[in-house]
C-alpha cells in the first residue's frame, strides 16, 4: 500500500456531541447514595479497595495493601469508565507505566525507563493475558498489536512496575503486566458493544451461558482505525483492521476447577515505515502487513486442606506475521507449568513450581534482512521457590529464586529478598533487592543485514545476558477511610547492556554486551473518595537514566537512544457518579519529552459520560486528546500525531 495514495479520508470534529453530553450533565447534583448496578469497584471504599486480592507479587491471593512491591491495579470499572478502546489504552490508567504510540500499530510500552534501544521496542515487560505470556522470541518484546482481549471481559489488570524475574522468568527486568479476565460465570447473558467515533468503528459480541457443572462464554470482535495524520496533515497509511473471537468455559468439582480459554485473530495494517524490526533500504513501496494466530490454554485447580493448591497450566500459541518486503515469521509455542503452594506451616508460606517452554519458528527472509538459521527450535526450563516467613505478626521476611535455563546463555540465577512491616493496620512500609536478567533473543543472535552476504550486521554469537541489579524501598498507606496512597523509590542498576560493536576485521558489526548504566526514579499515586458518588485519583513518576559505553565499544548510537524516556509523567482522573443513571469520567495526563529523537512533552485530557437510558442499555459520548494532536515517540519525518476523536459507544447487555 503506498502510503503517498491516501485512503477515503474524513475527520470531522465531534465537539458537539461532547458538549452536549456535558450539558447533560450540569444540572445534576450527585446523590451521596448513588449507586451504580454492575459497577462494583466505584462503590468500594478506599479500605475495601485496598482489601482486592492480587496474585502477581507472590504467586498466591494477597491483599493489594499487604503486598511488599510497587502494583497498581487497573479495574473493570476503570476500564469501562475510561472509555478506552484497545488494551494499549487502557493501560494509560497505569501510573506506573509509559505508554506511547508512533502510530496506529506501533506501540511502546514500558515501566522505568528502557522503552526502546537500539532498533528494537521495550524488551524489559513480560505480559501475560489469563497466565500465557504474549512476548515474542524473535526479539523477546511484544508486537502490541498482536494481544488483544474484549475488555468488557477483562476482571483486572495487575501493573507490576520493577523486578518479577524470581517468579516469572526472564525477560521480567522492569515490569509484569498481568491480564486476568473474568470467570465464565461472570459474563452470563448476551452482550452488545457498538461504537463509531472519527478514529474508527467496532462492535463486539458475548454471549454466556451454564452447562452441566459450570458455565462457558463465546465472543467476536472486530475493529478499524482509520489512518492517522503527520504533523504536517499529511495521511499516512496505517489504518488497521482486526477480527478475533474465542471461548472460554469454568467447571467446578468439589476441591477442583478447571478452565479452557482459547482464541482466533486475523488483522491486516498499513504500514507507514518499516516496522519494529527494520532494515536499511526498506523504505518505500511497503505492502500492508498480514498477522493472525490462535492459542489455547489450559489450568487445573486443587485446593488442599489447610490453605494449599496445586496448579498446571498449559497452552499452544501460533502465531505468523509477514512484513513486506523485510520478512515474515512463524512460531508456536507450547508452554506447561506446575506450582504447589503448601499449606502454611508455622510461620511459613511456601510456594513452588516448574516452567518448560518449547518453541519452534520459521522466519522467510528477504534482500533487506536475515535471520540465519532461518527455522529453529528452542527449549527453556526453570524451577522457582519462594518462601515468606512471618518473623512477627508485623513483619515479614520473603526470598526466593528462580534458576532458568535458556537455548542462549544457559542457567540463569534470579534470586530475590523483600521485607515488609505493617506499622499500622493503615500503614505497611517494604523493601526489596533482587537480580533480574533479560536472556538474548533471535534478533540479538541470529539477525544479518542485509539478507545475503556481505553483511553490515552479522548477528551476536557472543551476546550475553543484560542485568539487572534492583533496589526498592516503598510505602502504602491510608489516611481515614477516604484517602490511600503509595509511594515506591528504586534503583536499577544495568550491566551487559545491548551494543552493535564492528568486528576486529572492521569487516561488519555484530552485537554485543558493552554497555552499563543505572535508573533511579519515584513512582507515587493516590485515590481520595470526595463523596460516596466521587472518586479523584493522581498519579506521577519521577526518572533519571545514565548509561555509558565500555571499553571497546564505538556504539554511540545506543547511548543516545537508550535512557531517553521521559524524565517525569504525571495524570489526574475523576470518577464522578453523577446520579442513577448518568456518570461523568474527566482525565488529564501529562508526559515529558523524549530526548532522542526528541519528541516535546505534552498533555492529553480525556472525558467521557454515561448514560443508562434503559434496563441493561448504557449510551457513551467519549473523547480523547480534547486539546488536540500530538506525537509521543518516533522520528519527526515518519511519526503520527495521536489524534483528537470524539465518538459514541452503546452498550446493551441482557
């Protein structure tokens, strides 16, 4: 698709829709009893809040205010009020995380820095959706246009900002997302989704229903964005369009349940520059890019007497995307776990387990770009244990560790201390240290440019493991029954970091580990409950990177890109109820430039208003970027601006 032949192209403003909807919503004075039926999480207090179970810091269900680690929880109900269409934007809710976009398809998403270095996306976030890690071999980071979930289905969303190496792997350096969507049991009935708005179209269907000792639901979805626009007003071609549909089903017996979960999609996008994976002289004259895939996963659930459980888990993951004309790519997956969490004995709770993956994949190379071997097979194995000792009924004591063995490397040590103390029943304080390693991936080892000899880049037979040493010192805490917070402090410290070094013969550059370097920050939110019917949340981080070539190292490249993430964010959102039937959702958010490329910091306010005009029907008038475009990552001359769109969304559910 020549991105110079614009598709049909109408962007027509939809401020009038927004402002009747806020007109709409003037005249009403909240009612400090409103209730909202079905929005369950706006209508906790702060300490009930504070009381929702996460499973991402220990493997096990934890009060999120007892949990010894920098998480942030994104709700259903956040979710639903934001108006947010994909998952990348529903991540936005996250204060512990940078989330930008160059285009349509292209996003970056990462948490304490790293998003993105030398040719390649974040590569430091390990995300999981129902426990199926979603990462890529071919350069261990996620494709974000490949995960896709039906929000309307998604329970929450656990953000961990810092190490989850001990308990998830390699590759969980800076950050753990955790996607958990709901029970089969949950999702009964019909439901509806349509929406249209000047940035796109999508409408979305779930049915759920019970079967003979448990209950199963059944989905479809497809979307289309319509191409975004340069600075200049130019169109650039990457319009995207999307279809995917799965199903899950829950039974339970006695002490066991089971679960299934699988999922189709197919998609075909624009393709403005070449993608996250490039390659000199690809340039013009790009095709779209085609990408489907499927997955299924299992889990089995034994609860013991006394408090433990035995878990497996398993899937297959295919998936293929061709990017004309660098290359296209084939992997699947088949991944299989076991963890025991013993019955807590004395003052202590065990939990342990096993990970084997195996993946085999197949890359059709072109002129531009090789990857030598172009099929191959790989087998990862670990075993993890980690035990938290209460050492008083105040206090308590974690270590763990992981060992992992990966096709690169070999045997990794991923080990990690944490110690918390509940001052108060409103006030937990906690540290950690840990060691994390990001293990090499097929573009670090095995990627050549161009496709045929001689090459420029000829792979990293050498490369190790990036590191990461990490120390963290955080708290939490209430003030009264209307106001929460956290405050996390860290410091990362990196070594072995990616570098592209020319070979002695000055013959070519391979890749290589000459690069070290440090980030320290703060990461800070908070909820304050105005009324029962009002809820106002913040948000901010501070970050400061340095990183410095080794000896032997002429890569200035690298120590320009890497560690140029925006010194600061900050967001503001209130979440107002304004009566039975209407609500208001008003959100400011604020990121600090980038240094290279620069892009300028900017601001972005979002709204949106609900109205339930009927049993079971929900009518929403959202808008984002209110205050215009703007860019958040990429080169000036190929960017998108991330556009203003005004739209409506009906929801009819039975």
């Amino acid at each position: 698709m020549n991105p110079m032949v614009p598709r049909t192209h109408c962007r027509t403003s939809g401020a009038p829709l927004l402002v009747a909807a806020l007109l709409l919503a003037q005249p009403v004075h909240a009612d400090e009893g409103a209730r909202r039926p079905g929005g369950e999480f706006v209508d906790l207090s702060i300490e009930e809040l504070a009381n929702i179970d996460v499973t991402s810091v220990s493997r096990r269900p934890e009060r999120l205010q007892d949990a010894p680690a920098s998480v942030f929880v994104i709700t259903a109900d956040d979710i639903r009020r934001s108006g947010a269409r994909t998952l990348v934007e529903a991540l936005n809710l996250a204060p512990n995380v940078q989330v930008a976009r160059s285009s349509n398809t292209n996003a970056f998403i990462s948490a304490r820095g790293m998003n993105g270095t030398s040719n390649s996306p974040a590569n430091k976030l390990l995300v999981m959706i129902d426990g199926r890690s979603v990462y890529s071999p071919l350069f261990s980071g996620t494709f974000w246009d490949e995960p896709d979930v039906m929000l309307e289905d998604v329970e929450r969303i656990e953000v961990i900002s810092g190490p989850g190496g001990t308990l998830w792997g390699v590759n969980a350096v800076n950050g753990v997302i955790n996607i958990t969507t709901r029970r089969a049991r949950d999702t009964q009935g019909d439901l509806l989704v349509l929406r249209a708005d000047d940035g796109g179209v999508q409408a979305a269907f779930r049915h759920g229903a019970a079967t003979d000792g448990g209950h199963w639901r059944a989905y479809g979805k497809v979307f289309r964005l319509a191409h975004s626009e340069l600075a200049s007003g130019q169109p650039i071609d990457d319009d995207w369009t999307q279809g995917q549909v799965g199903w899950r089903g829950d039974w339970e017996r006695g002490p066991e349940r089971f679960s299934v979960n699988a999922n189709a999609w197919r998609g075909r996008e624009g393709q403005p520059v070449p993608g996250v994976i490039a390659a000199p002289g690809a340039s013009t004259g790009l095709d779209d890019i085609r990408l489907h895939g499927a997955n299924v996963t299992g889990r089995w659930e034994h609860q013991i007497d006394g408090g433990g459980s035995v878990t497996a888990r398993a899937y297959y993951d295919t998936r293929y995307r061709r990017v004309p004309p660098t290359f296209a790519d084939r992997v699947d997956i088949v991944d299989v776990e076991l963890q025991h969490a013993l019955a807590p004995a004395g003052r202590h709770s065990i939990v342990w387990g096993g990970e084997y993956r195996y993946s085999w994949d197949h890359v059709d190379n072109s002129r531009f770009v090789a990857f030598l071997p172009a099929s191959d097979r790989q087998a990862w194995a670990s075993l993890f244990a980690q035990d938290e000792m209460a050492l008083r009924d105040d206090l308590r004591a974690t270590i763990g560790a992981r060992w992992e063995r990966n096709p690169y490397t070999g045997a990794e040590f991923l080990p990690t201390v944490r110690l918390s103390w509940r001052a108060t029943p409103a006030h937990a304080f906690w540290a950690a240290v840990s060691r994390t390693v990001r293990a090499p991936s097929r573009l670090d080892v095995d990627a050549y440019v161009p496709g045929a000899p001689p090459y420029l880049l000829a792979g990293g037979r050498q490369v190790r493991s990036e590191t990461a040493r990490v120390f963290e010192l955080g708290y939490r805490g209430q003030a009264g029954q209307r106001v929460s917070y956290s405050v996390t402090a860290y410091r990362n410290l990196y070594d072995h970091l990616r570098t592209q070094d020319i070979t002695p013969d000055r013959r070519a550059v391979v890749f290589g580990n000459l690069m070290a370097g440090q980030a320290r920050g703060i990461e800070a939110w908070g909820n304050v409950q105005v009324s029962e019917s009002w809820r106002i949340a913040a948000g901010a981080t501070l970050l400061h990177e340095d990183f410095a070539l080794k000896p032997g190292s002429g890569d200035l490249g690298s120590v320009m890109t890497t560690g140029r993430d925006p010194a600061y964010t900050a967001q503001l959102r209130s979440s107002h109820t304004l009566d039975e039937k209407r609500e208001l959702e008003l959100a400011v958010r604020r990121n600090g430039a980038l240094g290279f490329p620069y892009v300028p910091a900017y601001t972005a306010i979002d709204a949106r208003f609900g109205w339930r005009f009927a049993p079971g029907m929900e009518l929403s008038v959202i808008g984002t970027n209110l205050n215009g475009s703007h860019a958040e990552y990429g080169v000036a001359p190929v960017r998108t601006e991330v556009p203003r769109t005004v739209g409506v969304k009906l929801t009819w559910q039975r």
